[in-house]
C-alpha cells in the first residue's frame, strides 16, 4: 500500500468521529466536542493516515499524540475496520517510534484495557512495556494497563540557573556570587536564553522605563517562562500608589511594629536583594521583598495617624553611590548562596517538592501517615519529596512546587510560605488566593448569592451598623461565625434574640463583620474534595457526640469530632457533586474540601474549605494509595505547565 501521515485538518472530523464510534466501545468514544478541541489543541497532534489510489486519497486511519515535555503519549490510535490486520497498525506505531526519537522524547506511553490480552501482547512484541494497572479507567469495572516504549534518549536532570542581566556586565566585578552575569545583548539575542525555561532571570538593567531595555528584558523572561525579578507587573505596579497601599496592606502592622521608634515623620529604607544595610529593618526588609520583589529598590514612608508607604523607587546599578556598591555585593552574595537553587539528590528526580508541615499541630491536615503517602506517591512520580517547617522560609526557591499541609491561616506563616512560593514562581497547594477565599465567609457568601448557588440563609451584620432591631423575625436559632472562623472554632450558636444580641457584641470585638446564618439541622454534613475542578472523594462527617457541629472542642478528647464514612463518587447525590464542583470552581482549580447539607431534597453550600483533611483510613478509604497519586499527579502536571507546557484534561484512552 502507498501510504501517507499527514496533519489533520477541520474537514477531518466526520471521518474522525465515524472512526471513534467504529473502532471503541461507547465508554472509550470521544465525544464530539473532545474531537474539536483535540483537532484545535497545540498540546495535541491529530495525524491522518491516507492510501493512495491513483491521483485520488482515502483516509485509512488516525492518530491523537498528546506531546509532553519528555513523553509522547498516544491518546488514540485506529484504523478502518476493512484495513484492520494488514499492517496498517505497526505503519502507524513506527511512525511515532521515529518522531518520538526524533523530538528526543524519552518514552512513548499509551493506556490498554486489561481485558484486551491480543492487544497488550502485539504492544510487548513492539518494545512496550507494562507498568501498572489503572482501576476503573475508562468507566467502573474497565481497568488499563500502561504502558511504556523507552527510546532511549539521555535522561539528564535540568538544573535551574541564575542569570543577572546588566547593561555592562564587566563592571559587576565581584566574581564570589552563584550566578551567571550577561549583557542585555546577550540574553535578548543568544537562543540559549531564548530555549530554555529553567532559568532564575534579575535584571539589573541600568532603566525600567517603558520600552527600554530594562522593560524589554522583563517582558521577554516572562514571556520565555523564566522567573524573572522585578517583573513588568511588578514595575507597573510601583507607578500605581492605590496598588502599593493594597499590596502593603497585610503587613501594615508589621510596618509600624518596625518604624515604631523613629522620631521624625519620614524614612527611607533602601532594600538590597531582601536586605538592608539597617541591621534593625532587615526582618521587615524581607517581607517588603517578598511584597515588591525587586533586586534593589527604595521604600519612602510618611507618619500621618500610622506608618504609611508614601512612593516605591526601582534603583539601577548605576546610579548608586561608591560607597554602597560593596554593601550591594555582599547582600548578593548571601542572597545566591543562602538559596540552594541547585540542589542535588542521590537519585536523580526530575522535580522537588517542598511539603510545608508542623510536627507538633495537634490535629493536622494530614496524620504521619499520610504525610508518607504523599511521599511515597512523590518519589515513584519522580518528585523529590522534602518536608519543610515554618522554620525553612529561605529553603523555598530549592523546589519546583510547595504542598501546604499545615492548617492555613492568613495571619500566620502558612500564607506568607504561599505567597512567597508563588511570587518565586513555584506550584503552590494550596496558593495565596484560595486560602484568602476559603478564609472568609463574607467573600463567599457574596460569590455564591452572585452565582445562585443555594446557601444557609444568611446575612450580614457590621459594626457601629448593627442594631438588636435586624434580629426582628429571624428563625432561631441562628448560628454566628467570625469570617474567618474554621474547624467550628469562632462559630456560635443561638437560641433567641437575647443571646444573638449578645454573642454578637462579643464577635464584633474580634472582627467589625459577622456572619449570621439560619440552623439548618443534618444528621451529617456533606464533604467532596475537589481538585483540578473535579471530584476526588466524598466522606459523610457526623455530628459530634451530643452536640450540633462536627467538632465539640469544649468536650471530652475522644469525642472532638463526630464519626465519618467515606463513599464511592458515584454514590453521592448527583446533585451534591454538581454543586460542590460549582462552589469550587468559584475559588480556584486547587484542592478544596467543600461542606454541603442535603435537607428536604435541596442542597445548601455551607463552605469551601482549603487545605481538606486527607488522613489514612478516612479520605482515602476508598481509593487508598491511588487518592495520594492523583494529589502529585495533579501537582506534577502543573509544574511541567509552569514550565511552558500546555495541558488540556480529557478522558484517556
């Protein structure tokens, strides 16, 4: 047979669709709209297989190719039925072998039913090999196997390197720094810089004025997938003084904690890669770094009722006086050698993954456990595991993502280990805006009453607004949070007007809003963890003995928390999953734990909750060892989309 390979085209989806529902079962067909996004994806290749007949082609068959950064995965591979068995299969999978080999792919995988022997053996003739076997893959009770074709090409761990860009590389003469120093010239011309994405780019350019050099050099690193310090948002964020109050607003506190004993109104701190020549300042030099990151830069702060930040000026080399270029030095010598951003391990993983914990919470996340699940399921994914404490804050830019496994607060390290994993450009569970949102009950009231999503029926009352008259025909009893309330900690319960009026009073002692909500009884509440905007496992949390929430902590140790009892998906109400999704997806793409009531056949969100517990025996009861794999599967694909690879989810072949 005369025979071609040739890139699909838009024509090509009625053969293709006439091609799925020929050649698979129903539960292994792409539907119609997967098709069109597989035919308009740039992560996937579709590629037609054509017979030549004289001056006229017939397509034969098809392949779906996802390309990864070192595999090439084959989604879909078939041939029409009256061409089946006439080699037309081994035409296709040698095509692939050769591409593979010839993009330096190192592995080609692909999925086959368990029950399909003839096919799984016709794969180990072709050089695959099996690795594992996947539970229920293409619908319950179809297990796959997977499979992998190595092609040999070098396995060769990527090492992140420190680029410092300046206009006049040779005047930068202190030699003692683990970075390499380049001219502008060089990093906006030289394909190295252009190809690669495991770079850690400063720019130290002499001016970050609009369209110059120092401007063009932060806009290509970003676009090149390289993290980059300052960033063009960062710059045009120092131009904005509403941003820079908003931005500055979290550490106000800190702020006038530090300048608490200077005299004048006004001060001027120069901060130099995270620190400052002010021994005094340094602590809050490095969360103002954390904040504004920039290599050198300067902060002017004006007293008026409190410390305020008055304006933010981006410093150049250049322009600094004699006498501080020593000083600068030095700080950039501790700074590259304080960060290991090269680090090496004994076996040779591709990335690392820092799992923040506090060996002394009394109810964690995550029991020990678990914590070595997720190890377990990091080091056979690849991923060097490492777990970190509040301790390790300058341990952060060693690692490619950051997994919070300590219960989050706004106020307290585990957002500052977020923001800061995130502004280094690190995949970050759970990142800085979900625990903002799972934080705060008002923002989530607000977003679900905008979105029609059935809550508790809720309102809430302001300070130096409030009056016992809002209490006037309400339905006790009510419960009263704290926004910020979690673990049933902060949340009140009241029977009548006297005591609403007066456990408010007391709340509004902590916090100038309330929430209050009506009591809608369950026997149990609802939780479906949710990650990648899918659900993950659903548990039935009861209530604790004797009492109306989940956790009592005013009774005994053994009855703080009620029973629970996970389930199988599938047999949650439909209706529970589809609005617990809905919930989540309104916060983020992380990983969530969303509380629902089923009462009278109606289901109410009661909150959204980062950081979900997953402990052995609870979470994980039904899908064991498998719930950790997805967790690091889902934080493994984001790295490698971090570094510029595009990801679509689809059902798998």
């Amino acid at each position: 047979m005369d025979l071609n390979i040739r890139e699909s085209q838009p024509g090509d989806f009625y053969f293709l669709e006439k091609l799925e529902n020929e050649s698979f079962p129903h539960f292994q067909q792409s539907s119609r709209k997967s098709i069109r996004h597989s035919l308009d994806s740039k992560f996937q290749e579709v590629l037609i297989v054509e017979k030549k007949e004289g001056e006229k082609s017939a397509s034969v068959g098809a392949l779906t190719l996802f390309k990864y950064k070192h595999a090439l995965r084959i989604y879909s591979i078939a041939v029409v039925p009256e061409y089946q068995n006439s080699g037309l299969g081994t035409f296709m999978l040698n095509y692939v072998k050769n591409l593979a080999i010839e993009k330096q792919y190192r592995k080609i995988l692909i999925e086959v039913q368990v029950v399909n022997k003839k096919l799984i053996e016709w794969y180990k003739k072709q050089g695959f090999n099996v690795l594992y076997t996947i539970p229920d893959y293409y619908t319950r009770g179809e297990d796959a196997v997977k499979m992998e074709f190595s092609t040999g090409a070098e396995v060769v761990r990527k090492k992140t390197t420190n680029i410092i860009v300046i206009n006049q590389p040779h005047k930068w003469t202190f030699t003692d720094v683990n970075a390499k120093v380049i001219s502008v010239k060089e990093y906006i011309s030289n394909p190295v810089y252009q190809n690669s994405t495991d770079m850690r780019v400063f720019n130290l350019c002499s001016s970050y004025k609009y369209q110059s050099y120092g401007y063009y050099v932060s806009l290509l690193a970003a676009a090149r997938g390289h993290r980059v310090i300052p960033s063009s948002v960062t710059l045009r964020d120092f131009k904005m003084l509403n941003v820079i109050h908003s931005t500055s607003y979290d550490i106000d506190e800190w702020i006038n904690k530090a300048l608490e004993k200077i005299k004048d109104d006004k001060f001027q701190l120069k901060i130099y890669f995270g620190q400052t020549d002010a021994k005094s300042f340094n602590s809050i030099a490095n969360r103002l770094y954390l904040l504004f990151e920039t290599p050198l830069f300067e902060i002017d702060f004006v007293k008026q009722e409190k410390w305020i930040i008055k304006g933010i000026k981006v410093l150049s080399l250049n322009k600094l006086p004699e006498s501080e270029i020593e000083v600068i030095y030095e700080f950039a010598r501790k700074y590259f050698s304080k960060r290991r951003f090269n680090k090496t391990t004994l076996i040779n993983y591709k990335y690392d993954i820092a799992i923040l914990i506090d060996p002394e919470e009394e109810t964690p996340p995550s029991c020990k456990r678990a914590l070595q699940k997720f190890k377990a399921a990091a080091n056979l994914k690849g991923l060097y595991a490492e777990f970190i404490t509040q301790n390790d804050f300058d341990k952060i830019n060693e690692f490619d993502a950051l997994f919070i496994r300590e219960t989050t607060n706004v106020n307290d390290h585990t957002y500052e280990f977020s923001r800061m994993a995130y502004a280094e450009g690190l995949v970050v569970i759970d990142d800085p805006w979900s625990i903002l949102r799972c934080s705060n009950k008002i923002f989530q009231n607000e977003i679900f009453r905008k979105h029609k999503i059935l809550t508790p029926q809720t309102v809430v009352f302001t300070k130096n607004i409030f009056d016992k008259e809002d209490l006037e025909g309400m339905n006790f009893p009510l419960v009263l949070k704290q926004p910020d309330s979690a673990f049933s900690l902060g949340i009140t319960k009241v029977e009548n007007k006297e005591e609403a009026s007066d456990a408010i009073n007391q709340l509004f002692k902590k916090s100038d809003m309330i929430v209050c909500q009506e009591f809608l009884y369950s026997e149990f509440d609802w939780r479906i963890g949710v990650l990648d905007n899918q659900p993950l496992f659903a548990c039935k949390y009861y209530m604790s003995k004797g009492h109306w929430q989940i956790y009592n902590w005013t009774g005994k140790a053994e009855e703080y928390s009620g029973d629970s009892e996970t389930v199988n998906i599938d047999e949650v109400p439909e209706e529970v999953v589809k609005t617990a999704l809905k919930a989540a997806a309104l916060i983020g793409d992380g990983l969530y734990g969303v509380d629902l009531k089923l009462v009278n056949d109606k289901v109410y969100v009661v909150e959204v909750n980062d950081n979900p517990n997953i402990d052995a025996d609870i979470e994980d009861y039904i899908l064991k060892d498998t719930l950790y794999d997805q967790i690091i599967e889902s934080i493994y694909n984001r790295i490698e989309i971090s570094k510029n690879i595009q990801k679509i989810n689809f059902r798998n072949k």
